[in-house]
C-alpha cells in the first residue's frame, strides 16, 4: 500500500514545477511508498512532456482541468490519489530531501492528524518575498490550530489522511484563496488533531515585486472574507479577530529580527500587508470576485 500521494496543482510555471519535481525525486523516502500527481489547472502550455520526463525518477501522473483554482485542482489529484496520506504543496515551492519522511514521522507520532510542516523563504534579498514569509512565520508561532479557532497549516506544506481527507469533503472548491484555512477550520470542528512537523521544510521560491506583492496580500484578505462568508453559510462559528496586541508584535516583528534598516523595512511591508489584507476582505464582502488565470495562492 502506498503510504503518500503527493497532490501537486500547477498554473503556467513548468520551470518552476520541474524544479519541484527534481526536488521530489531527491527525497530520503522509498520510492516504492509514494506517488506523485500533478494536476494541471489549465496552464496555456500542457505540462505532457515536462512530466514524461520524471517518469523513470517517479511514479508520477498528470491530469489536466480547466482552470478553477488550486483547491479544486487538490481535490481533482485526491480523487485519483492510492496513498493512505495526501501530502500537498506547491509548483513554487522545493522541499528539503527529508521532507516526506519528516510527514511520516509526524503522523506516526499521532495518526489521523493534519500535519503541517516548516515553510522558509527560498528567495534571499527579496524583502517582499521575506516579509511574506515573516507574516507566515508569525502566525504559526502565534496561533496553534489545534487550539485556536482559525488558525490553519498552509496547504504548500501540508500532509493530511486520505480517509479523513475524503469523510470531510475535501477541500471548498469554490474558494479559490483561504480554502487551507477553511478546511483545516471544519477538521478543528470536527474534533481531529493537528501535529506540527518541523523537521518537514519547505523552501518557498516566491519573488515579489512591490505590486505583486500587495496584490497578493489583497488576494489572502479576500480568501479570509469568503471564509468567513463560508462559515456563516455553513453553520459554522465564525472566529474571532485577534487581539490589537497581536498585530502591534507583527507590525513590529521586522525590527525585532533585524534592528537596522532592513527591519524597517520589513516592518512597512508587514503594514502595507495588513492594508492590503483588509481591503480584500472588504472587497469580498461587497460581492467581488476573484479575477485572472494565475493562482497567486502559496502560503498564507
């Protein structure tokens, strides 16, 4: 039986996606125990070749849809998946040879859990690209989502069981932003665990200029309005907001791990973040959609 199926969804990065491949194929976990499968969310340029290429390295399959978003992509590669564990993560992302042991590790330590790994920014001097993940790094220390109502492990390093995977129903395919946070939402209210796994790292390669960078940002504040659009449809409590505390320690958070100009830096990038994060969420409150093909949805 096969103990992983990782679920990979891809948009327009082939480059980007063979370097997670080539990544994967490096990993310190039997091959015979995980396959690996891509969907490809209607990339203008079909991904056939790319992947044929792995075909000697890996137990790889492609399928192909057209575009609706990772979380239906995850789900379309779940349906197909034989693995007893679905193991998600991104076309942007390569992780660490230990990685996939690292999951099992995790899982073994408590079975039937939500796993989530660490997520480290893989594009050094980019300080958009590292005030992205200083945020991310600071909601995991923060908020326990095992504890706190809300909190989520993000879904380009995340390991979760097949079965529960499935009674739960997977991933909320019309959410194309936030739906790792609502799902990991309704595991929480299930009542089933989460294990946090830092010896499973990720390398996030992500550059970001200053507009991708706010537009990006404004995408997760619409992801985070529809979720908790979602919740009221679906009966669900919806979480609070946290506290002013916390985001004084965010917005500050860039000085403290660099008291220099750097820091400063960060710390702008950090507000213009949370602006950008309301001003999604707002926009998705009035009724506004998502727009274009390209799914800047990695991490949160």
């Amino acid at each position: 039986m096969l103990e992983f199926s990782i679920v990979i969804p891809s948009y327009d990065r082939p480059e980007r996606l063979k370097r997670l491949l080539s990544a994967i194929a490096g990993q310190r976990f039997p091959r015979e125990r995980f396959e690996v499968i891509v969907v490809d969310d209607g990339s203008p340029v079909p991904l056939d070749a790319l992947v044929a290429e792995f075909r000697g390295q890996l137990r790889v399959s492609l399928l192909r849809q057209a575009n609706a978003g990772p979380a239906a992509a995850r789900n379309r590669g779940a349906g197909a998946a034989g693995g007893a564990a679905l193991a998600f993560t991104d076309d942007d992302c390569e992780p660490d040879a230990g990685w996939l042991a690292g999951m099992a590790q995790a899982l073994q330590r408590s079975p039937g859990a939500v796993c989530g790994g660490k997520t480290v920014n893989g594009v050094s001097g980019n300080l958009a690209a590292e005030a992205t993940q200083l945020l991310a790094d600071y909601l995991y220390a923060h908020y326990n989502p095992a504890v706190i109502d809300g909190a989520f492990y993000a879904t380009n390093n995340m390991a979760v069981p097949a079965a529960g995977f499935r009674e739960l129903g997977g991933f909320d395919g019309s959410l194309r932003f936030g739906e790792d946070r609502e799902f990991c939402y309704r595991w929480a209210a299930s009542g089933r665990p989460f294990v946090s796994a830092p010896e499973a790292v990720v390398r996030h390669m992500h550059p970001l200029t200053p507009v991708r960078f706010l537009r990006l940002h404004f995408l997760y504040g619409s992801g985070t309005g529809r979720f908790r659009l979602a919740c009221r449809r679906k009966g669900l409590r919806v979480p609070g907001y946290s506290p002013v505390s916390w985001y004084l320690g965010l917005l500050t958070a860039g000085l403290r791990r660099e008291p220099n100009w750097r820091g400063l830096a960060l710390c702008l990038l950090l507000a213009a973040s949370q602006a950008a994060t309301v001003a999604g969420m707002l926009y998705a409150w009035a009724g506004g959609q998502p727009r274009g093909g390209r799914r800047e949805h990695e991490t949160s």
